[in-house]
C-alpha cells in the first residue's frame, strides 16, 4: 500500500470501508465467517479491497495493512533542539544540562547578533518572538554566558565565542 504526494492512502481505505457491503464482505474475511447475507462477494468488490490493500491478491487478509497505513501517514518526529519548539516557539526549556546548552546556543545564534549592543527592551523584544517568559530565557543566556549585560543592567551583548563554558574566560 503506497501513499500518494501528501500521505493520503488512508482516504482510499476509509471510502472502501465507508461502503456498507464492502465494510461486511471485509469483516467476514477476517472472521473467516461466511459472506454476509449468504450472498458471496463478486470479483469487483474483492478487487476493491485488493486495491486499497486490505486484502491480498489471494483475497486473504492483508496482515498489517492499518500499521502500514499509519507508518506511511505519521508525522515525523522532531530531532535535536527542533524537539523543544512548536511553532517557532520555544515550549520549554529541557531539564538536562547538555540539552538546555544546546537549545540556549541555538536561540542565541539565531536570535541575537554578535557584539552588538542592544538595549534590553531590544533583547526582550528578540527573545518574545520565541518564548512567553522572557526573562526567564534571557536570565538562562546570561547564566550560560551567552548573553552578558553591562554592570548597570541596561545593555546586552552575545559574545562572539559561542563555544566557552560558563564562567570560563
């Protein structure tokens, strides 16, 4: 059973099902019970089963169809610091150490220039287009000296090192 451009091999599926004899036909292969209503069902609608791939060429049982089916339409799932956002929006802050670095990093390369001075409505307006809790974000860039502010709070700047670890010069 394939998918077509956009995944949709499960509408072809759920129309056959949709169709009362066909749906009585199926359920009686795999109950391995007499046709439905003692009618036997006509090559037509075995074929119509074969080709949404419910039954096989045999007209047996297609084993796996519907996993197959769902394997075929799931949506991926995402990887690295792409877990951790929906939208563009960072959802929240992972709990591990070397994860929470990483996402930090991405955020600040992709958010805030290097050394270039902002002010921190700057800074906030940057970091509001990813996260609810702006603070909080800022305060974890500063933390993991992604970010440094001016000794009277009112600037920022991203340090071009990105690779150092906190408190390291």
């Amino acid at each position: 059973m394939s998918t077509g451009p956009e995944g949709t091999a499960w509408q072809p599926v759920v129309a056959a099902l949709a169709n009362d004899r066909l749906r009585r036909v199926y359920a009686a292969r795999v109950l391995g019970t007499q046709e439905a209503s003692d009618k036997p069902a006509t090559e037509q609608e075995i074929r119509r089963l074969v080709a949404v791939g419910l039954l096989t060429a045999e007209g047996t049982v297609a084993d796996g169809a519907f996993a197959a089916l769902l394997a075929a339409n799931a949506t991926p799932r995402p990887e690295g610091v792409d877990k951790y956002f929906s939208q563009g929006m960072l959802v929240q802050l992972p709990a591990s150490p070397g994860s929470r670095a990483e996402v930090l990093k991405h955020l600040a390369r992709r958010l805030i220039p290097a050394e270039t001075m902002l002010t921190e409505v700057e800074i906030n307006r940057l970091l509001a287009t990813v996260t609810g809790d702006v603070p909080t974000l800022r305060r974890a860039l500063v933390d993991h000296g992604l970010l440094e502010r001016t000794p009277d709070g009112s600037s920022y700047v991203r340090p071009s090192d990105q690779d150092r670890s906190p408190g390291v010069a």
